[in-house]
C-alpha cells in the first residue's frame, strides 16, 4: 500500500510570488492552476491512500469547489473531508478560515470513518478512517508547543482504543524536533517511518521535522522518500507499507 502524506497549503502556491506584492498575499489568490499541478504529481505516484492538509473545502479562493473532492473525482477515489476546527470555534464563523480542512483520499474500499477534536489549540481535528487491512489517523497539530503536548496526549488516548494496526500521519508542528515526539511513541509503540530523519519544510530548502508519518510495528515499510516537489511550503512524504 502506497501512502501520500502532503500538506498542500490550500494550493496557494509557493515560493517568492506567494509574498508579492506583500507579505502572504499568496493565501487570498486563486488556487485552480497549483491545484491541477498537485493532482498531475500525485497521480504521477499512484498512492493508494493520500493524507491531506491544509486542503481548501469551499472558499472563493478554489472558486467555491472543495478540493479534496476535485481531486478524489480525478483519480477515482473516495474522499472523507472536514473543517480542522471545532464546531465552537470562532474560526467557524469566519470566511476562507471555515473552509480550512484537511483530507483523506484513497482507492480502498472505506469500512468507516469518524471525526474527532482535540480539546486544546485551534486547529482540533483528528481524521480517523477505518480501511480493511489498516485504521489511519490524519492530525495538523496546534503552533503551540503547550497545546501540542495536550493534543499528542489525547491522540494517545484515541489510538488506545484501536484494534487494527494503525497509520497516524500529519503535520505535527514540531518546531523543537522530533524529541517532542519520543514520549508519544514510547507510549503508543509507534514506529517513525521516516528513519533518517529527512526533513520535509521548507521545501524549497527543507530543514525541519514538521510532517511525520507513524505505523503499528506489524506494518513494514519497504520504501519511503520525500519528493523534491516545490508546489507548496511542505514537501510530499511517499511510504510503502507491507501488511502484517
């Protein structure tokens, strides 16, 4: 099975335009042309499920289509997708903010899947979808380090509930370094997948541990690279897993 974890920065691009003709311009423009980029590059890696953050579910920006649907109807996949903030965020009632969401795709049959929120931090969601063979969790963990320790604490809690061998993939923030990490999957008995510690952010010089994908030990990973792809701030991670 092949997993495609990317934050796509809404497919507002990246690089010195996205700052021009001021800083962060690049979030209020139109996303249509990255968009098709970002599809003609996944499908060019035939992943058979996609972990998606920071995915446009609505806003003018993607001209009122949510691209995490665009992008499953191209490729012929089923798709879950939902807002990264809670139902009483103050998030919620803001334009372009209430259609910030995060996504999972995939051309596997879909047992189930549930929506969960952390209690701390803004951005709260937990994607967890359950597929035959594997159950995954998608998380875009908060810009606070205290919030984070609170959110891994509670995914923790989430995960201990799970029968299946697991896939907990995201951006987790971790400005730090991955030693934020260590008590996490000391108690979850997560492996990191990315075992040389190749860094993902920026992508156009990436240097930081941000995005990180995580597995049950009964799944083996026969290969994982992370792309030299520019079409957002974050670089693409690609794994291949081995059923147990």
């Amino acid at each position: 099975m092949r997993f495609l974890l990317y934050n796509i920065r809404y497919a507002t691009g990246h690089g010195a335009g996205y700052h021009l003709p001021l800083p962060f311009t690049g979030f209020f423009k139109q996303t249509g042309n990255i968009l098709d980029q970002i599809v003609a590059f996944i499908r060019s890696v035939s992943p058979d499920v996609i972990a998606l953050v920071e995915v446009d579910s609505g806003s003018y920006r993607s001209g009122k289509c949510c691209q995490a649907e665009a992008i499953a109807k191209k490729l012929d996949h089923f798709h879950v997708v939902e807002t990264k903030y809670g139902d009483k965020s103050l998030a919620n009632r803001i334009p372009v903010l209430n259609k910030q969401s995060n996504a999972l795709l995939t051309n596997r049959a879909i047992s189930r899947h549930h929506f969960h929120y952390f209690n701390e931090g803004i951005k709260r969601l937990v994607i967890e979808v359950e597929l035959e063979e594997v159950s995954i969790f998608i998380v875009h963990l908060s810009l606070k380090f205290k919030h984070r320790q609170q959110q891994l604490e509670h995914l923790h809690r989430l995960l201990a509930h799970t029968e299946k061998p697991m896939i907990v993939a995201g951006d987790f923030n971790t400005f730090g370094g991955d030693r934020e990490l260590q008590l996490f999957m000391a108690a979850s008995g997560l492996v990191n997948a990315n075992l040389t510690g190749l860094p993902s952010h920026p992508s156009h010089a990436p240097k930081r541990h941000l995005d990180f994908i995580f597995h049950s030990p009964e799944l083996s990973v026969s290969n994982f690279s992370i792309p030299d792809i520019r079409l957002s701030d974050h670089a693409p991670l690609i794994c291949d897993f081995e059923g147990p």
